[in-house]
C-alpha cells in the first residue's frame, strides 16, 4: 500500500483567527433557495463552549477536548507537559520493546444468527442504556427484553445488505494496513482489533497482545470524535481489565482519544466529498449532508459529553479544507440511530432530510461522518431508508459518500498519529486547546477516564414536580410509571417462566 507521508508539525496559521473564535454558521443554501435553518444555536457553536467545557473538567488549565475522557486528577504543571522534542519515537524504540497498537470499535454480528445476542451485548451496556442506582440489577434482563424484541427487524436489515455486517471484514484490512504503513515508517508493530459488542471481542485481543509479550500499547479507538457510548465505554472497559491483570499493570500504553482534527483525516474526507460532487449534473448545487450518529441529549448537556462539540469542529474543519479548494457548497449536520423515547441530539437526520425536500433541495450528498467503516448504519439505514425518504420527500439526485475504510492517505494519517504517541507512552501530555493537528492528546486509559469522571455527576431527573395532564412532566412520570410496570411484568416473566412473552414464544420456556 502507498502511505503518503503527512506532516507532522502542527501549524499555527492552520487555525484562523474565526475558525478559533468561534465556530463558523452554516453555509445557506444559495440565493435562489430557501433558507436551510434560522435556529442560530443548531448552526453555530462558539469556541467558548470548548473552553468552557475543558475548563469545568480540569479547573483552569486547558486541555483538549479530544482528551477529555480519562482515575485520579491530572497533575498539571509545567514539569508534566511533555514538549514536542522532549523525546523522539526513536529513543522509545531503544531496547527493542515489542510495540502493540489496538483498534477500538463497535462489532456487528456476522450471521443473522448473531444479531440478537450482539444487540443483547449493547443493551445490556450501561454507557448505552443508563439505568438509575435502583435499578442496575435489571440491566440484563432489560438488555434480553429489548434484544429479543428488536431482533426480527434488525435481521431483515442485516439480511438486506448480506446477511451480516462487513465491520469485522473491514476493520481487519484496516488493521493490516496499518501494520504495513508503520513498517514503511520503520515502526516495526504489531496491531490488534478489540470489538466492543461482538467476536473479536476486547478481550480476545488483550490475551492475545499478552501472549505476543507487548510491553508497549497505543490504544486506538476507531472513532474520529469521543463520546462517552463509544470510546468511553470501551474505554471503561480496558479500565476494567488492566486493573485486575498484573501484566497489563505494569505495561506501558497510552491511548489517542479522538482525532477528528489531524489534517489526513480531514483531507481524506474532502478528497472523498470532491470526488462524489463531480458526480452530480451541477456540482456547486448540491448541499452536504453531514450524518452523524445520534447519542442522547442528556450525554451532552449533564454529563459533559464532548462529542457534539467535536463533531461540529470536525464539519468546520472539513469545510474549511474544502473552501481552500473554491468548493463552497451549502451544508448542515444532522444525527441519526436514536433509539428509545428519551431526546437526543437534534437536528434528527430524517427530519432534516424531509425539511430540506419541503424548502426546495433536489440535490442532497449524505456524508457519513462519524463512521470509518461501511455497516448498517451507512449501508441500510443512509443507503435505503433516508434515500427512500429523501426521494419521497422531493429530492431528485442523491448521492453518498462512502466511509474511508482503508484510503491511503486516512491510514498514513493513523500510522504517523501512532507514531507521534510513542514518545508519550506511560505519561500524559497537555497540548495547547487550540492546537487543531498533530499535537496527540495521550494518557493512560485510567488518567484519560479519571479526567472524565472527576467531574462527572449523576444525571438529574427530567423533571422535579409530578403533574397530571398532557405536560412534559406529566409524560414524563407516566413514562416512568410504564417502564417500571414493563421491568416489573419482565422480571417476574424471567423468575418464573411463565407469562404472555413465553406464551407468544418470544421468550424461551425455562
């Protein structure tokens, strides 16, 4: 493979004094079409949140928020910031240490068999499905209830692009391309593919780096911005297992958070978007559609989930790069995948697609933004279901950009990210918040976790008043109600063996 040599010195005069300041509208549709939104709040983001935001969780020092995810306080001073030059990845590859990168992702099951027990697996998460203190018993059982119901039409997805998931397939070559790229970067490495949800599971990969003898880790999520239902939860799981192993204790690792700002990232991006532009009748009229997964509203506004903040960053900096290239079409963000009754991050994807049909849009590219990989979500849910609504809803031409899967000039990009992580390797680096490429916000899985949870609080109820009536207090008690009536009739269906749920077959009888 050709890996295309990036560089590696971050440059000031990449962060303009207004893409530093603030974080640039949304481009408006040209003149002779309506205006895309008016809410100032879904389309602009200041930079003072970012500040603001890395500020509540580490005081006055400033850390990036790609590095906000984090067991004990970070001691910052002046003699824990690790410098650029303080040590070069060569003096790190002295006494020939056996060097480990491992990628971080979801999973997707393989056969239609898999689905139900993988969607079990995510359920029964406690970074996806967030119960109170009260009910964490019923995790499990909550997790089989929804995994059995939703698992029919999971399947007919699944079987509509193949009968399971390309995840696996894809991020293996990713992974082997990595290798391969590091070699050519004379980082003789050995890389790993840890999945979250199914096979390779974490723990396959864990065991193996400890049989392979890896003395040195670069953790690698395969997420471009943090969330806490993503790099967090896996995350919080390699908490988990270092801390009851003797061997991984005493290993030395660092894990790269996020990397939505490093310039090959962003570059292979516009590349990709410039290419499915040209594919259209009348190029400069077609708007870019960002879509990114969805996570819940109250990630964000309670508990401090960067991922809003970084997934709006990420779409300035590529358009940014785009500009430079006299492309400047119209765009906006949208989040998709929101599961359950509970709000999450707005605008929702189907929703913008069909407001953008009523104002008048014929041309849509719907960009996946944060997934590497083609999966369900790319391939039956933005490839069937929002091109299906976008042609109902009057869009003429639609087009999609694909994900990156193992683009060159992305992989270089994540081999030099690696390479420029070596010399941070069991210590913790603070960089510039400005710093927009190269600079690598690192530390240790529990330094990373602990810069999260140090400031992290339960997170409030919705409301604090019971009323009746069609309110948003009353739906919300009589939601609670519900579910705790739904967990009731389920555990006493689990207990017992008996119930309407046996009777209908969809649990099996004990």
């Amino acid at each position: 493979m050709n890996c295309p040599a990036m560089s590696a010195a971050p440059s000031p005069s990449s962060c303009s004094s207004s893409s530093c300041s603030s974080y640039s509208s949304f481009r408006p549709l040209p003149p002779l079409l309506p205006q895309l939104s008016n809410n100032d709040s879904q389309r602009s983001l200041h930079y003072s949140n970012l500040s603001s935001l890395s500020n509540r969780l580490l005081g006055k020092h400033s850390l990036p928020l790609r590095a906000l995810v984090s067991s004990t306080p970070l001691n910052i001073s002046s003699s824990s910031v690790i410098s650029d030059d303080a040590v070069s990845p060569s003096s790190v590859l002295s006494g020939d240490p056996k060097i480990g990168v491992l990628l971080l992702n979801l999973g997707g099951p393989e056969t239609l068999d898999d689905v139900q027990p993988f969607l079990f697996n995510l359920f029964a998460d406690p970074d996806i499905i967030r119960l109170p203190p009260l009910f964490q018993f019923l995790q499990k059982p909550l997790a089989q209830f929804i995994s059995v119901a939703r698992a029919p039409k999971s399947k007919e997805g699944y079987a509509s692009i193949g009968g399971g998931s390309p995840l696996r397939h894809i991020t293996d070559a990713q992974a082997e391309e990595l290798r391969k790229c590091l070699v050519e970067k004379n980082v003789p490495a050995k890389v790993y593919v840890g999945m979250r949800y199914w096979h390779p599971f974490t723990e396959e990969a864990i065991e193996q780096i400890k049989t392979d003898g890896i003395t040195k880790l670069v953790v690698l999520p395969l997420y471009p911005q943090f969330s806490i239902s993503t790099s967090g939860s896996s995350l919080r799981l390699l908490e988990r297992i270092f801390r009851e192993d003797e061997y991984l204790v005493n290993m030395q690792h660092t894990v790269i958070p996020s990397w939505y700002q490093r310039e090959g990232y962003i570059k292979a991006m516009a590349n990709l978007i410039q290419s499915e532009l040209e594919k259209f009748g009348s190029p400069s009229q077609v708007v870019i559609f960002f879509s990114a997964h969805g996570v819940p509203l109250a990630y964000v506004e309670e508990a401090g989930d960067p991922y809003k903040a970084e997934m709006e960053e990420c779409v300035d900096l590529i358009m940014e790069e785009l500009d430079k290239r006299k492309i400047t079409n119209s765009y906006t963000l949208a989040y998709q995948s929101r599961v359950g009754p509970v709000e999450w991050l707005k605008p929702y994807t189907e929703e913008a697609i069909t407001d953008l049909g009523k104002k008048g849009v014929e041309n849509l590219l719907a960009v996946p933004i944060s997934f590497v990989s083609e999966h369900i979500e790319t391939l039956e849910e933005i490839d069937v279901e929002y091109k299906e609504l976008a042609l109902k809803s009057g869009i003429k031409n639609w087009g999609r950009v694909p994900a990156l899967g193992t683009e060159p000039m992305f992989i270089s990009d994540l081999a030099d990210a690696v390479v420029e992580s070596l010399p941070y390797v069991g210590a913790m680096a603070v960089s510039n918040l400005e710093a927009r490429q190269s600079l690598v916000p690192l530390g240790s899985v529990e330094e990373l976790l602990a810069t999260y949870d140090s400031q992290r609080r339960e997170l409030p109820a919705p409301v604090t008043m019971w009323e009746w009536g069609w309110t948003k207090s009353a739906e919300t008690w009589n939601g609670r109600a519900a579910m705790l009536a739904v967990l009731a009739l389920l555990v006493l269906e689990v207990t017992t063996g008996k119930g309407f749920l046996h009777q209908w077959g969809i649990l099996p009888s004990l």
